[in-house]
C-alpha cells in the first residue's frame, strides 16, 4: 500500500481530528460502512436508517453533514 499525503489523501478539520477525502476512499476502491464524511459511494455499506439521513444531509448544509456523520469517523480507517 501507498503512503498517505496531508492534503490529498486526509487533512485535519477545525477539532484537530484526521479526515480522509474522496481522492482516498477511490483509491481504497469500497465503500467501508462507517459513513464516512467524503464517501464517494452513496454510502452504499451504512446500515438503515442513518444510510438515509447521510444521503439527505449531503444535499444540505455541510454542518448537518457533519453532524450526522459524526465528524470524525474517517480516522479510524
């Protein structure tokens, strides 16, 4: 597996706390389940019913998204 790059693959938010975008989770090519805050898979892998909540929060205001992804999750990846 490829190292990891600050800026492309993660960055930190505004808690300090580790993110990874997109341009990681394409490149893990799946979907893990944990509602990730840049999932690029429709969450395909979220259990019901927060799959449904990610899905409506990403149409709304990033601070909803966040929300209900519990910020933070993408670190334990």
């Amino acid at each position: 597996m490829t190292r990891v790059k600050e800026g492309e693959d993660y960055y930190f938010n505004e808690e300090g706390l580790m993110v990874l975008t997109a341009t990681f989770h394409l490149k893990k090519g799946f979907c893990c389940g944990n509602g990730c805050r840049h999932c690029p898979y429709e969450y395909i892998n979220v259990a019901e019913p927060k799959r449904t909540e990610l899905i409506k929060a990403s149409l709304k205001l990033p601070k909803e998204r966040d929300r209900l992804s519990g910020e933070g999750n993408d670190r334990s990846e």
